[in-house]
C-alpha cells in the first residue's frame, strides 16, 4: 500500500525553476505576439516569476539567459530576487543569436569565433559567481547543412576542447549541464544531436558534468523514459528542460501535449532515486499565445500532478507483478496510478502549506495581471526576435 503521508511530503518538498524566457514575449518563426504588462526588465520577470511561486509554493528559482537577462549588477540583481523569495538558478548560456555563430560557436572552423564563443560561457561563469547560481546550462545550435561542409570529427575535438576549458573554470560547487537536441537549425549535422553524445562529453569531462533531458528535444517515438533512466542508472542526468511537444520543439506547457508521456518519465525518475535536488526540474518553454504567468502556473502544476501520479504506483505489487511475468497486472498497476485524480490530494498539499489549492484561480482574483497590464507601458517589452 502507498503511504500517503510521504507522498504528500514528497510534494510539498518539489521544487521547479522557471525560466525568465517564458515571461517575455515569444512566437513562431514568422511573427512574435506581444501581450499587454510583458516585463520589460529582468527586474521585472522576477516580479511575475515572484507570482507564480507566490501561488504554488513549488518555483523558488528562476533560471536566467545571457545576454537576455544581462544587467550591470547581477548580485544587486539576486538581492532582489531573495527580497522576493526568490533565488537566481541556472544561467543558460546564448551562442545561436550573433552573426558571427553562422557555422558553429565553439565548433566553428574559425579560431577566433570559437574563441569569443569561449569567452562568453566563461562570461556566464563569472555571473554564476556573483548570483550564487550552481548550474551552467549549455546548448550549442552548431552544426553543418550540407555533406562535406566541414570535418564531423574535428567539430567534435572543437566542442571537447571548449567544454573542458570552460568545466576547467567552474568552482567546486558548481555543475555544467549539457543539452542536447537532433536537429535545428543544423539540417545535415548537429555537433551535441543526442544524449549519447551529450551523455559521452560529460564522462570524459568528470563529476560535475552532468546531461539534461529537454522533452521537446527528441525524434517522434523517442523512448524518453528509457533515456532518463538510463541516465540516472550512470550518474549523469543533471536536469529537465520540462515542455510539450507535438511535432517538434514546440515548447508547450508541459504536459499539455502527452500527460501519460511525463507520468511515465517521472515514475522512472522516482524509480531511478533521481527525485533529489541533484536532478533539477526545469521549465522551457516558450507562450506564444497564451497569458505568460497562468501558464507557467499550469506547467508547474502539470509536472506536480504527473510527480504525485508517479508517487502513487504500487512498487511492491508492480514488482511482483514483474518478477512473476504478470505483464497485464504490472501494466494496470501502472495504469492504476496514472488514472487517479491527483488533483483534491495536490489541493490538500497546498492548503496544509497556507496556499489557495488552486493556484490558477488565486492568481486570476490576485489582481496581477489589470496591475501589470496597467503599470508597464512604455520601453522595450521583453522577448526574442524571429
């Protein structure tokens, strides 16, 4: 029998950083929508992320991408956030978005763009010192379109050689987290296209090199679970860049597109003893359509409604079931556990820790959106170019 008291324990203790990105502006290829009351300053994502934490009591960390989010001050900057209840997380490094990255960053044939690509994510070092930040998030957009446009293996010794220069400057404490994805914009090849690669550069590059699983970062019909628990079985899933897909990377809320799909990789994750904060949870995402602080809010409480599904599995009747060969019980233990309507036992969680049980609600008679719709005119909205 399931121990109900843990489980609930083990929800309110979830934690999962959201990302700066996923409050500015964002779109397609063709068109970017702009919203009314979008931050217009890191300072002020800050003050929606503060939101959402405010409502689920499960996001304390916000994670920030350079030069997005680059300020003048960035201990002033986590001052803020901590005045808030907040901390400053991971530091997601840019190299895709300058002219001179046209055929690669730090697998570029051209020393001297690998070398600026170099000092920026030693750059992004130096702000984890000053934001007390643990983790260096890198994903490299490199590769090639065409056959023979330049030397797959040499890309390959670029990439190790920059890795180990920047892994080389990290402080005791502090992770590099490599993330991979199988195409785009690289057609032909992609330098870092699959956790093997990923998962390859990080044992050569020692402990603190660890692998994160982007969900939206996979082909059609990837076993995602089976990746995470491989992962976890080696010691080298580092994080999650949580987020649905339906064809590729879309970047939609997580678990709007297959909830069965994060159930099942959050089962192994328990499974697998990587429901620890040694594995972050982390939101990428990009609300393209969608009001940027509710959504948010409902991927926060999609991954806890998919952890808390995951909890609730039986693991002594599954196994049973499994040693004996039993494969339609073993299945419906599963499926037992994935049909239960989490949602009254997630609302329990969150009165027990002083919060509205639903977050989306409270926000919506919070008020904050009239305010910050009203507030914040004028200036440059926050968001990507496309």
């Amino acid at each position: 029998m399931t121990d109900i008291a843990a489980v609930k324990a083990a929800l309110a203790g979830q934690r999962i950083e959201t990302p700066s990105w996923g409050y500015g502006n964002s779109g397609t290829r063709f068109k970017v929508f702009a919203q009314a009351g979008v931050p217009r300053t890191p300072w002020e994502k800050l003050d929606d992320a503060a939101k959402v934490h405010e409502f689920t009591g499960a996001a304390p960390t916000v994670a920030l991408h350079i030069p997005w989010d680059r300020v003048d001050d960035y201990a002033a900057l986590a001052s803020y956030a901590k005045e808030r209840g907040l901390k400053l997380g991971t530091i997601n490094s840019n190299t895709f978005q300058d002219d001179d990255y046209k055929l690669g960053s730090v697998c570029h044939p051209d020393a001297t763009v690998r070398r600026k690509a170099l000092d920026h994510l030693l750059e992004c070092v130096d702000i984890m010192d000053a934001t007390g930040s643990k983790d260096l998030k890198l994903w490299f957009a490199d590769g090639t379109n065409y056959p023979g446009q330049d030397d797959v293996r040499e890309r390959q010794d670029r990439l190790a050689e920059g890795l180990a220069k920047v892994y080389e400057r990290l402080g005791d404490d502090q992770r590099l987290l490599l993330e991979y994805k199988f195409f785009e914009p690289a057609f032909y090849t992609t330098d870092v296209p699959d956790w093997g690669t990923a998962y390859a550069h990080c044992l050569k590059l020692g402990d603190r090199a660890q692998v994160v699983v982007d969900t939206g970062h996979h082909a059609p019909g990837t076993n995602i679970e089976f990746i995470v628990a491989t992962l976890l079985r080696e010691g080298k899933l580092g994080a999650f860049d949580f987020n649905s897909r339906f064809y590729a990377d879309d970047d939609l809320m997580a678990g709007a597109a297959d909830p069965f799909q994060l159930f099942r990789i959050m089962y192994e994750v328990i499974r697998g003893g990587g429901f620890t904060p040694d594995v972050a949870f982390m939101l990428d995402q990009c609300h393209n359509i969608e009001a940027k602080i509710p959504a948010i809010i409902r991927s926060v409480m999609n991954v806890q409604e998919a952890t808390a599904k995951a909890l609730l599995v039986d693991r002594a009747a599954l196994t049973a079931a499994q040693r004996s060969g039993d494969v339609l019980t073993a299945n419906a233990v599963l499926m037992d556990a994935y049909n239960t309507d989490v949602r009254p036992l997630l609302g329990e969680v969150r009165e027990e820790l002083g919060l509205d049980a639903d977050p989306v609600a409270a926000y919506h008679r919070s008020g904050w959106a009239a305010k910050i719709a009203e507030e914040r005119v004028g200036g440059q909205q926050a968001g990507w170019g496309a």
